[in-house]
C-alpha cells in the first residue's frame, strides 16, 4: 500500500518536474532566439558601425519594437497556430458546434499562460529605449503600447490567414515558419536598404514595416529616405494592425466556410 | 556482414516520403531566393559606408553569404529527426529487435532526405545566380571545400544524433534541439563570418565544433584560409568528427539498453 503510494507521488513529482524544466527549457529558447539576433547584429554593426545613418543601439530599439509585438501575439494569440492540428485530427468540429464564434474557442484552449517572453521583450524595449536615448514622454507612453498592440495584430492576420490556408491544404507548419523567420529577417534592418518595390511591399502589401520601422523612425526622429512618408505615420500601426487583422479575419472565415462545405 | 541493401531501401524511401512534400519544398527554395536577396541589399548597405575588413571584399562577403544558405539547405535537415520521433510513440522498441543497425538505419533516413535536399541546391543555386554574382574559385580550392564540406556533414549529423538520443532520457528535447540549433548557426559561421567576431570571443568561436560545420568550409572556399592552412583545418575538423562519433557511440550504447517507452 505504502509503496503504491510512494509510486504514485514519485510519478507527479517527476510530471511537475518535467513540466517545470519544459517550461525553463523553452523560456531559455526565447532567450536564445533573440539574444542570437542581437548578438549577430552587435557583431555585424561592429565591423560596420553605420547602415543608412542607423547604428546598433537604433537598431536595437528597431528589433526590440518588433520583439514587443512579436511577444505580445505569442502571449496571447498563439494558440491559433493549432488551427491545422485541430482540423488534422479532426478535432476542430468539437468548436463550430457549440454556440460561441470558434476563433474565439481556439484562442481560449486552456494552456500555459506564464507570459515570460512578454517580460522578456519589455525588459529589452526598456533597456534598447535608453540606449538609443529615445524621451519617454507621454506620447512615448500612450503610443508605444498601441503600437506594440499594433505590431501584435499583424502577426494574429500572419498567423490566422496561415492557419486558414490549413483548411485547404493540410500541412502548413513549414510555411508559417518560414513566413515568421522571413518577417524577423526583412524587419531587423530599415527598410529603406531594400528596392523601392519590397518597401512598398512590406509598407502597404504585408505590412510588417508598421511593426517596427516606421514607429522607430517617428521615436528616433529619423528621416525615411525610401518612400518620404512623413514620420507621423508610424502612429498609425494600431490602425494598419486592425485592418490587416480585418482582412485576415476575412479569409479565416471563407476558410471556415470551406472547411463546412467540404463536409471534412 | 552487414548488407549494404536495406539501408539504400531506406535512404530510398526517405528521399520518396520528403518529395511529397512539395509545398514545403516550395517554400524552402522560396525563402531561400528571399533571404539572398535580403543578404544582398544588407552586405551592399553595409559595405558602401563602411570601411571593409581587409581581406573580406563585398563580392567575397555576397559568396560567403550565399554559398552558408546553400549549405544550411543541406545541413539544416535534422537528419536524426527520426530518432526523437520513434521514441516518442515507443516504436523503437520494435526497432532494436529488428535484425538491422538501428544506428545506420537513420543514418540513411537522413542521408535520403538529405539527398533531396541537395537536389533543391541546384534551383535554389540558380535563382540565386539571377539577384547575386557568386565567385568560383580555381578547381583545387572547390575540391578541398567539398572535402570540408563532407567533413562537416559528419560532424553535424553525430552533433544532432547526440542531441537527439538524449530523447532516451529526458523525452521531452525538442527545446534543447532548438537551443542547441539556433547557438550553433550563430557560433558556426553560417550567419556571420566568425572573423568579424572580436578579441577572445573570436579565439573561442574558432576553438568550438560548430565553426567545423559551416566556418572552415567556407572560409577555405573564399580563400580567407589559404592553401598552406588547408591541412590544418581539415585536421581540426576531422578531429572533431572522430570526438563526437566517438560521444555518438558512447550514448548510443547506453541509450539502447535504457530503453523507456513513453506509453500512450
């Protein structure tokens, strides 16, 4: 009796062990991921200090802006990337019988909610904003919130039109992967280094340019010799995020339509 | 002894099972024509305000550059994925009594999905030749590259199955994988050339295995390691490939008598 219950205590201990040294496990890869990326750009604006009139503490206000929103989605809009699992396994019927709109079930999938890499991206805002010497004023603080809400919605359209696409064709992990890995790819630099078609593209097309280019360039007071918007622009990230978020929305819906018709 | 037979079945079969995957395949010469492109415009910037490193010129940088993706086309595929797989759902329980060489068994799984990669070199390789000039150096120097080159695979391929046995412990190291991958293309080479990286940390970087993967290769192929260091390198690297074949044995003996199916 006494060894059944030993047996049963050593059990859960060693889950909640397991459980806690994933979640170390994948904390420490957020860190990784994104200390990598800075630790490649401090290399690289060491041996060439200046791109386009930016140097490195710019550029790590540019990531970290980008960090923010990326952060954000991942805290509280990740769940969506299980869309293709759900359908795969046939599991995503379960949501469109019950009465309450299924994006909004998906989403609220209980899981873990510790948001470190939400502390993690304030953290590196906070120290990257003193760094480049941007004033927190109260501009400063009203705005960069809404941005980063911003920057978080255009990641939820990235990751919602990609689990859409689920509904079509089945496997899509790869290709929501190498979308993010593009986006902390063509966002880490200012955009203005690229031909005047990829900046318009990542301006108005996919808009990850409002993620972080454009309100850095408000913050740092920097011009933008590419497209000569004028820097105000960069406020409207809360707006393009809703509205990108809006179109995404869309095809998720004509997606869930599909997906109904087919009978799957 | 061993016939050579069912291992080629296995390769084979490999191959067959990732070519069905034409999305991703799609998606994996896409990102790659994307990400020169972005190379091109970031080294492009960067060199024509800056001061460059004596004996690294743009078109060298743009080699380096692009040849590291070409390669990571390769070596990026885990070929020991399929290890952490089958302990997963317990069938490599199945698999130690079968009368092959479990070892050699995923070893050729890995070679036949890295075979298909390497086919994808060929369009990848041209659609870059369209946005970039890569230089071709004299036929000696292409033919030590791929010495190193192959070198290189080894010492990737015993690095990922070290990682990936020690799924026979702890089940749960897709993070550690993770962690270990993104450290290592960082410390490799394959980002930035490690000659960038200052002072002692450059001393280290070098001194590491994972300069053995990507570095050596392509530092001998742009001709930053001359001729009269070829022997030198090629023997560090080789050394590094009969260190961890060595570690690979080691874990493998223990894992396979520590067998621990993780039930449904």
């Amino acid at each position: 009796m006494l060894a059944t219950y030993l047996q049963y205590w050593r059990i859960n201990f060693l889950t909640f062990l397991e459980y806690r040294a994933n979640f170390v496990m994948w904390f420490v890869f957020t860190i990784v991921y994104h200390a990598t990326a800075i630790a490649a750009l401090f290399v690289t604006m060491r041996q060439f200090p200046t791109m386009n009139t930016w140097d490195f503490r710019q550029m790590l206000f540019l990531y970290a802006l980008w960090m923010m929103g990326h952060e954000i989605h991942n805290a509280f809009f990740f769940n969506v990337i299980n869309v293709p699992e759900f359908v795969r396994e046939g599991r995503f019927d379960r949501f469109l019988v019950r009465p309450l709109d299924a994006l909004f079930q998906v989403l609220t999938v209980p899981q873990q909610l510790f948001p470190d890499g939400l502390i993690l991206a304030a953290i590196t805002l906070t120290v990257a904003t003193k760094i480049a010497g941007v004033t927190v004023d109260a501009r400063y603080l009203i705005f960069v919130p809404l941005i980063a809400i911003g920057g978080a919605l255009i990641d939820f359209g990235i990751s919602l039109a990609i689990a859409a696409v689920s509904f079509w064709f089945i496997r899509v992990d790869t290709l929501r992967w190498v979308v993010i890995s593009l986006e902390q790819d063509f966002t880490r630099y200012p955009i203005s280094i690229y031909s005047r078609g990829v900046q318009v593209v990542l301006a108005f097309v996919l808009p990850f340019a409002f993620m972080n280019y454009f309100p850095a360039t408000y913050f740092l007071q920097k011009a933008d010799p590419g497209l000569h918007l004028n820097p105000s622009v960069g406020l409207l990230t809360p707006l393009v995020g809703l509205a990108w978020f809006g179109i995404a929305y869309v095809i998720w819906r004509i997606g869930v339509q599909h997906y109904q018709g087919t009978g799957s | 002894m061993l016939s050579a037979v069912p291992y080629v079945e296995f390769a084979k079969k490999a191959f067959a099972r990732e070519a069905t995957y034409r999305m991703e395949v799609f998606t994996e010469v896409a990102s790659l024509v994307l990400r020169v492109y972005l190379l091109r415009c970031l080294w492009t910037a960067l060199y024509a305000q800056n001061a460059a490193p004596l004996n690294l010129p743009l078109h060298s940088m743009i080699t380096y550059a692009t040849i590291a993706l070409l390669m990571s086309l390769i070596l990026e595929v885990d070929g020991t994925r399929l290890i952490r797989e089958k302990i997963r759902d317990g069938s490599i329980a199945t698999d130690l009594m079968k009368p092959i060489s479990v070892p050699l068994y995923f070893f050729s799984d890995g070679f036949g999905n890295t075979v298909l990669h390497a086919v994808l070199v060929i369009p990848s390789l041209l659609f870059a030749l369209l946005l970039v000039h890569i230089d071709i150096p004299p036929p000696t120097t292409l033919a030590i590259f791929a010495l190193s080159f192959a070198i290189g695979y080894f010492v990737n391929f015993f690095l990922n199955f070290v990682m990936n046995s020690i799924a026979f412990w702890t089940l749960e190291t897709f993070a550690v994988q993770l962690i270990v991958r993104w450290v290592s293309d960082l410390l490799s080479g394959q980002i930035i050339p490690l000659t960038f990286v200052p002072g002692i940390f450059g001393r280290i970087v070098f001194a590491l295995p994972f300069a053995a993967i990507y570095s050596t290769p392509l530092l001998i192929y742009v001709g930053i390691i001359p001729p009269s260091q070829w022997m030198n390198a090629l023997i560090a690297q080789v050394l590094w490939l009969a260190g961890f074949g060595a570690i690979s044995y080691v874990v493998w003996r223990a894992a396979s008598r520590h067998v621990v199916v993780q039930g449904g």
